[in-house]
C-alpha cells in the first residue's frame, strides 16, 4: 500500500509507460509528447500540446466494494487503507484524421495489451509495496458526460477515452501507540474553602 502521493503517481506511470512503449515505427512518422494535464493547463487560452496524448484526472471515487470495512485487532478496529479509483481522460491531440485517428488505434491496443502497473511500472513516488497492482481498465462515461467535462474547459472537443485507474490503496497515517478513549467520566465538586 502507498501513501498520499499514490495518486499523482499512477498519472506519472501511466504516461511514462506511455511514452516508453510509443514504437519506433510511430516516432518516424509522427513526434508525440505525452504529459500529465491539469484542469487548470487544459484551461489556458493559449494551449497548443502539437500531437500529444494527454492524461487529465477528472475524478477521484472511493472504491464502493471496499468502503468503510475495518479488521479486527484485539478488543479495537484498526483503520484500513482508503481505496481510490482513479477517472482519467486520456485525449489524442492532432492536427490531422490520419495521426489523430492512428494514435487513438495505438492507445487502445497499448492498454488493452497492458492492464496493468506494477510495482515495477509504478514510479517510486508513490511509495509501492510488491504487492500493489493498479489495474487501468476502459471508463464508462456517457456522452452527456462527456460534453459537460469539454464544455467546462477553454478548447473544443478533442478525441478522448476514458480509463479508470483501480484499486490506489492509500495507508492511513501511522499514530503513535495508545488505547482510544472509550468512556468519558468526568466528576465535579464544590471546593468551598475552608473556614
């Protein structure tokens, strides 16, 4: 299980992967950047990415299956790790149908063939143990959707797809040893001095 910084770490994995496995064949016919977006960069009057695959985190959820379950440990319940899905719009950006569309196909392929980050495909920022394994799987998004997250940012429509980065497990924050407070008692007297 990671810590906090799990979350921008999958989004780095995910677009190094990316980048590594673009094959030669594609790089002599088109050059492509890849990058992590924020909203705030999708966002920006002046964006020109050229050909470019971008990765913009639209939503996080809690993972419903793994919800508020705890485990036992002596008479007291332990906090368990908060487990995070991961909602990704992964958009081609090109000046023509023939990249555009080629580098849709790839994408697809890619992910479909690799389903899933490692420990070793993972960046080390997120502070992985050898038994996390991010699945990345298609997102279901309406159109509707769809529209409304391109709608709120500054460019028209690009071809996107949608993924979902799943189960991010994140360590709750180690506390120092003590018992919880079970009861409250509290006791109040009069101190009338004494004469």
């Amino acid at each position: 299980m990671a810590h906090y910084r799990a979350v921008l770490s999958v989004g780095e994995s995910l677009v190094t992967y990316l980048a590594n496995a673009y094959p030669q064949e594609l790089r002599d016919q088109f050059t492509c950047s890849f990058s992590l977006i924020s909203s705030n960069e999708l966002n920006a009057p002046d964006l020109d990415l050229g050909t470019a695959i971008t990765l913009y985190l639209h939503r996080v959820t809690m993972d419903p299956h793994l919800r508020n379950t705890g485990s036992a440990a002596g008479p007291f319940l332990t906090r368990v790790p908060v487990s995070l899905d991961l909602h990704y719009l992964l958009t081609v950006w090109a000046s023509s149908a023939t990249t555009e569309q080629t580098l849709v196909g790839w994408v697809i392929r890619e992910l479909y063939q690799h389903e899933a980050l490692s420990q070793s495909d993972l960046t080390p920022a997120g502070g992985w143990s050898s038994d996390d394994v991010i699945q990345v799987i298609p997102g279901e998004i309406s159109n509707e959707d769809m529209m409304r997250i391109w709608d709120a940012i500054q460019p028209p429509y690009h071809v996107s797809l949608s993924y979902i980065a799943r189960v991010v497990r994140i360590d709750p924050e180690a506390r120092p040893d003590a018992l919880p407070v079970v009861a409250r008692r509290l006791t109040f007297t009069d101190d009338v001095p004494a004469r």
